[in-house]
C-alpha cells in the first residue's frame, strides 16, 4: 500500500465511520505510527485538510501515553478501595 492508497481509505472508511457516529473530524484524534505511508507529505496534507489531529506513535510518545494509562488505572482503583473503605468507617450507628 502506498501514501495514494492510504489517503483513499482514509477518505471512504475512516470518514465513512465518522460520519456513522455523527462526529466531526475535527473532534477526534486519529493515532498511526511511524509508516511511511503514514508520515507522508500526502497524508499530512489529507489530515491536515480535513482537520484531523494526528498522534504519533513513537517510542517516547507510546511509553508515555502507556504510563499515563497505568497511572489512570491506578488512581481509579485506589478512589475504588477508598470509597469502600470510608463507607464502612463513616456508617452511622
């Protein structure tokens, strides 16, 4: 698949989907990697003309969207464990 091709997809199927869920373009954040097709000066200009906000997966970018969700995860968990254990401390007698 070439930069062409890519472009073409995106135009019919990612559109296409967005236009199922009644979003705009501009309200999403598509994520693609390092490809060539991918990081071509065509497809930048596709994104760009549409208004598409593009987050790219490299190493720093990865790690760090993986420890942000890690963190996430934990914070909910601990609000969770929190909850539980202030219900049974605070439950009038």
């Amino acid at each position: 698949m070439n930069a062409a091709q890519y472009c073409s997809i995106l135009e019919e199927s990612f559109l296409g989907t967005l236009a199922d869920y009644s979003l705009q373009p501009d309200a999403v954040v598509f994520q693609q990697d390092g490809d060539p097709k991918h990081t071509s000066a065509r497809a930048a200009n596709w994104f760009h003309n549409h208004d598409i906000k593009i987050l790219h997966q490299d190493g720093e970018c990865s790690t760090n969207f993986w420890k942000l969700h890690v963190l996430s995860l934990m914070i909910t968990n601990v609000k969770e464990v929190l909850q539980v254990h202030l219900t049974e401390i605070i439950v009038p007698m």
